[in-house]
C-alpha cells in the first residue's frame, strides 16, 4: 500500500478530516440559503409517526441534518467502502445515525 493511502486510510487522520468536514460544512450551511421542496410529504409522515424512505443525492448527502425536521432519530445507508465509512463518520458530528452496510465479497 502506496504511504499516501495508508496516511489518509488512518483512523486519526480519517477523524481529523472528517472534524474539519464537519466545520465546512456548518460554515456553508451558515452562509447559504436551502430551498426545501415538497416539505408537505415528510411532514405527513412525522406527524403521524410513520417510517418513510428520504432519499438524497451524493453532493448533498451531508445537508440532511439541516432538513430533517423531526426529533425522530434519522438512519442513514453508508457504504462499507472508504468513502461510505468517512461520511460515517462526517454523520457522527450531525449526530446521524448510520447502518454501514458491507458488500458480500463470496458470491
């Protein structure tokens, strides 16, 4: 394994990095305004206590704790891949809750 992957595949680097995710992220949630669509949807649901699917893209992945506007806790899908496990670990910082969800490799 080349350094460079063995540095950024360390946990206290992985960690770090994720902090620092976490305050960009704030920081772009402080400074720009977010256009929630169809909010009627959701809002049926948590009122009557009913689990639905909320599905989001990549790139706004780590928005979702900005929307969700429930006190129901919120379980996220994460990949068992490197990128799933740092977003992982991003969402702990939101206080997300994730299920890592791991390939069959024995197929």
């Amino acid at each position: 394994m080349k350094i460079k992957k063995k540095i950024i595949k360390n946990f206290f680097v992985q960690h770090f990095l994720a902090f620092i995710t976490f305050l960009y992220i704030k920081l772009v949630s402080a400074t720009s305004v977010i256009v929630e669509k169809n909010t009627h949807n959701p809002e049926y649901y948590w009122n009557n206590n009913k689990p639905f699917i909320l599905a989001f893209w990549h790139s706004q992945l780590m928005m979702i704790s900005f929307c969700w506007k429930s006190n129901t806790k919120i379980n996220i899908l994460a990949s068992g891949h490197s990128d799933g496990r740092f977003g992982a670990i991003v969402g702990n910082y939101f206080k997300l809750l994730q299920v890592i969800v791991m390939e069959d490799l024995e197929q």
